[in-house]
C-alpha cells in the first residue's frame, strides 16, 4: 500500500519515525519512483490481526501529525 508524500526527506522520515513506533515501511523516492513522487510502503498480509492494525494505525497517527502529515 503506497502513501504518497511527494518529499524524499519527509518519506524517509517518516519511515524512521515510524520504525521507533516499531512499524516497519519502506521509504522510496527517485530514482525509485519519479521525482516529486517519494512515498512509504506497507505490505499488509490477511495474517494480521485486529490489534495489529489497530497499533498501526495508532503509530501512524502519532508521526504524522508530530510531521505534520496529518491535521
């Protein structure tokens, strides 16, 4: 699942942040993807579980508002 951020420094930052929360996504930017187009990827499998993604979700509500990604 790719989240669009459109900037390599806040993608990548945003990675790290995450992985502190112990939620682990892949930054990518150019020339991975074009440039302007940087973003995370999460790989969600039907092997998690409800509270998973629960403390998915929470982590990253925690990052991106501290990232001012999310209001």
């Amino acid at each position: 699942i790719p989240i669009l951020l459109n900037d390599a420094i806040l993608s990548a930052k945003m990675a790290e942040e995450l992985l502190k929360e112990n939620i682990y996504v892949i930054s990518f930017s150019f020339p991975v993807v074009p440039q302007d187009k940087a973003r995370i990827r999460c790989q969600i499998s039907a092997n998690h579980n409800k509270e998973q993604l629960d403390k998915a979700l929470v982590a990253f509500e925690k990052v991106g508002k501290a990232l001012g990604v999310i209001r």
